[in-house]
C-alpha cells in the first residue's frame, strides 16, 4: 500500500475515534470505572480487534507500527523542556528513594538474567527476552515504545509486539491486584484513611464541575504573533527533526552505530533547554503546555503501540510469556508485602500500593491506587516520591536508553548483572545506613 498524507490521516482519524469512544465507555461503563482503564488502552484493544489481524473492519496502513517511534520521540522531547531538573534528595525521602532504585533496577536485573539463564534454555528465546517484563511493567507503554523500536530498527523482530503485550499486562495487574490490595488493607485497619471511594472524575474520566478543570498551559506569546500551542508544537517537531537528522549523519559515518530515536530527542532537547536559558529565556516555554503535549503524543503512543500487536508474532512465545508475566507479578507481590513495611514501617501501605502501580504500570496507576487508601494525600507520599525520584530519575531514564544499546552493543548479559548489583548494593546500603527497618509507631 503507496503511503499518503491520507493514508495517515485515515490512520489518525480512526484511532481518534476509538479513543473518544475509549473515554465515553470509561464515563459509562462500571466495570472500565473499576479497573480504572485508561481510555488509550481500551481504544487500542478495540483497534487490535477490529484490524486486519482479527476482524479485518479497520485496515491500518502497513506503517501504523512505526508511528509509536516517532510518537515516543515527541515524549522524550517533551519531557527534555518540561521535567524538573536540580535539587537533591532530602532525608526524608530516602527510604522512598532506596525502595524505588532497589525494585526499578532488581526488577530489570533479575529479568535480564532470567531472561538469559532459565528462558534462553527452557524455550530457546533470544537473550533479550527476559527484559520485556521489565520494559512493561516497570517500564510502562513509553518504555515499551522506546525499547521496542530501537530494536526493530535493528532488525529485532517482534520487540514492539511483545513490549506492547508486557505493559497491556501490567496494567491489568497493577489494577486488578491493587484494588484487592487497598480493600484487604482497608478491612484491616492498615489505611491511613478508611474510605476506599476514589472521586467521581477519577472513576469516570470527566470532569463535570467546570470550576474544576484544570488549565492546560499558559500563553507565553502573543496569538497576534503566534499561537502559543503552534509555538510549543514546533519546538517539540524541530527538536525531533534536529534529532533525525543527526542520527542518519551518525549513520553515514558509522553504519554499525545506531542511537534510539527517542534517546538523540532527549538529548537535543535539553541542549536546547540549556540554548534558551542562556539567551536568557528560560521561560519562553510554558513547562504545563509543553507536558499537556507530551501526554497526547503518549495516549496516541498507546493507542497506536496495541492496535499494532502482532498476534501471531505472539504464538511462539505465548508458554514463555505466560511464565514470564506470572514471575513479574510474583516478584512485585513479594517485594512489596517484604520491602514495604522494612522500608516505610507501620505506614507502609499506601507506599507500598503506590509503588505497586508504579512498578507493573505507571506512576499514574499507582496515584490512583494510593487514593483508595489516601483520599486526600495526607500520608505525603507523593511528596516523598516527588523529592526521591531527583535521585532516581537517572537510573529511569538511564535503562530505557542503555536497554536497546545493550542489546545491539551484544551487552545484555552484562547489563543485567550490572543492575542487579546496584539494586542488591542500594538494599545493602540502605541496612548499614540503619534506614532500615524502618521505626514502627
């Protein structure tokens, strides 16, 4: 099929709609309000089964795979002009700190090396297998765009499917098991908080109360001049351009050399954050427009990354993958019912759920667990969080770009090592530290 302007368009178009039609039946269906499924996920399973691979109704083009490349690019552009960058990790935030890098780096090390000592001789899978668990649940969608089209860029076929299956997956997990988490914790007097409701605008995904909604950005231009989200749109598209086009010179230089998409964005981005600081605008851009842009680019990532699941590229591995995600989510069981009270004490719960959404889903999944048993925020864990992921933000950042290149660079087995020392050493630290255990009241 001969790609067009209107061969993306009708691509666009359609999972627009099923993304409208994922938030209506997110607004009137209990059981989506239950699980708490985001719409993206929803629109991109009914892509999948409405596609050519299943019922044939929507015929995607032959590149509806490839858009989550480029759409993970604009992410982690975006996110170079958007995130937080200075401070330190105070002391209060250390044993949050310690419990996220341990689990972060535990989760990817032990997987990588499952991946290549018990998955590689049981079932004959590549060595690159075992981090796919990693690369959803820990990972999420983004990551699972990240590190999936790094590797079919370089010929490794079915990354995306299989990274894309992982994080459908760990969503499911991180709802299906939280919920059962915060109602056991309730029924035992472990919450902070008794009341399990969650807000109707959660559940539903609508805001009602128009005083209620919150801006998206500020203008920082003039419409006269230029539209403000024109502006912020095309700071974002150059800095991927500029990104593409230093990775095809790359290329003609070194043809054995290949640098992920997503990481040169990153990286072009926050020089062009350091350019605009030193002219002395370090303000030009609205930090909440630029994030609102990087949060569509990543519902249409998902959307997009699941309508393009490969059923079948899934068959020869469904025995390994159903091991696989079993383990994932006995590993996060075990570590938050053992590391959750050593770490944070007679208050570990709502850390600990948190953690749990976060560790097989997203950040996001885990506010919205942390508010069955915290309604109001009140046991500062988010707080905790926020000053904590300073010091763990490069170790996040740091795998979803070492990932692809450990691979392509043959360096999985070493990099699965490496990561397991730095969880087991942060564990380590953290008992000669006297962190932990944690007081109890």
């Amino acid at each position: 099929m001969e790609f067009t302007p209107y061969t993306m368009l009708t691509d666009i178009g359609w999972i627009s709609v099923l993304l409208i039609i994922g938030n209506v039946l997110r607004n009137r269906l209990k059981v989506l309000q239950a699980l708490l499924l985001p719409a993206p996920i929803t629109a991109g399973l009914i892509g999948l089964v409405l596609g050519q691979e299943v019922l044939g109704v929507i015929n995607w083009s032959d590149s509806v795979g490839t858009y989550t490349t480029l759409l993970i690019a604009v992410v982690f552009a975006s996110m170079a002009y958007s995130m937080e960058l200075g401070g330190s990790v105070a002391a209060g935030a250390r044993n949050m700190w310690a419990y996220t890098t341990s689990m972060f780096m535990g989760q990817w090390g032990l997987f990588i090396l499952l991946g290549l000592y018990l998955f590689a001789p049981l079932f004959g899978t590549e060595p690159w297998f075992g981090m796919m668990l990693p690369v959803g649940f820990v990972g999420g969608f983004g990551t699972a765009a990240a590190v999936g089209s790094a590797l079919e860029g370089v010929g490794v076929e079915n990354a995306s499917s299989i990274g894309f299956t992982s994080a459908t997956v760990g969503t499911l997990v991180a709802i299906v098991g939280g919920v059962i988490v915060a109602n056991w914790g309730i029924r035992k007097g472990k919450a902070a908080e008794l009341s399990g409701d969650l807000p109707r605008e959660l559940r539903t995904g609508y805001i009602d109360d128009e005083s209620e909604r919150p801006s998206i950005g500020k203008a920082t231009t003039n419409p006269s001049s230029i539209e403000p989200l024109a502006l912020h749109g095309g700071f974002v598209v150059f800095t991927v351009l500029i990104a593409y086009m230093l990775n095809q010179l790359v290329k003609s230089q070194w043809e054995n050399v290949s640098i992920p998409l997503f990481a040169m964005a990153c990286v072009v981005g926050l020089i062009g954050r350091g350019l605009l600081k030193a002219v002395g605008r370090p303000n030009y851009l609205d930090r909440d427009t630029i994030s609102s842009i990087s949060g569509a680019a990543t519902d249409y990532m998902i959307a997009f990354g699941i309508a393009s699941i490969v059923p079948a590229a899934l068959a020869g591995y469904w025995q390994a993958l159903l091991l696989l995600f079993v383990l994932g989510t006995v590993f996060c069981v075990v570590w938050m019912l053992w590391a959750g009270p050593l770490f944070f004490g007679t208050n570990w719960l709502e850390r600990g759920l948190f953690g749990w959404g976060w560790a097989t889903a997203a950040v996001a999944t885990g506010i919205a667990l942390l508010k069955m048993v915290d309604p109001k925020l009140k046991s500062g864990t988010l707080n905790e969080y926020g000053v904590a992921y300073v010091g763990f933000a490069p170790f996040e950042i740091g795998m979803t770009i070492l990932a692809p290149i450990a691979v392509i660079a043959g360096f999985v087995t070493g990099l699965g090592w490496i990561a397991f020392a730095v969880a087991v050493g942060v564990v380590i630290l953290s008992f000669a530290s006297k962190w932990v255990p944690a007081k109890r009241e």
